[in-house]
C-alpha cells in the first residue's frame, strides 16, 4: 500500500488499512505483510507487531509484521 506524499497525514492509508482488516474473517489466523522501515510506527498503532530481522526489497529497508485475527 503506498500513499501519495501529497495526501499522508490525512488517514487515508489509515481508513485502507481498516477496511481490507474487516473485510478478512476473524477464525484466529495470522496475517503477514512487509512494512517499510519507515512505516513501522503506522502499522504498530494498528495492532501488528514486527518479527524477524530487518531485510531489504527493492532497496528498501523492510520487515514482516503480523497480526492475529480475534475468532
């Protein structure tokens, strides 16, 4: 997911985000995504937590977060 520079800071990744989480069902699995380095903070506030070590896509500095939907 990637928001114009133009348009951050207005909670549009935000109201994304949420909407594809509440569209998933909640039956206890987990849900994997790599986050920027940068974007760290954005997907902790949103429940996911960072695991494993830091790599690099695309030249760019990434981890895999994760969350686990409620049943």
């Amino acid at each position: 997911m990637a928001v114009l520079e133009a348009h951050r800071g207005k909670n549009h990744g935000a109201r994304v985000l949420d909407t594809m989480l509440a569209a998933l069902p909640s039956d206890g699995r987990t849900i994997y995504l790599h986050a920027q380095e940068h974007a760290l903070q954005f997907y902790l506030k949103k429940g996911f937590r960072a695991v494993g070590e830091r790599f690099w896509e695309a030249n760019i500095p990434h981890f895999t977060m994760e969350i686990q939907r409620a049943e």
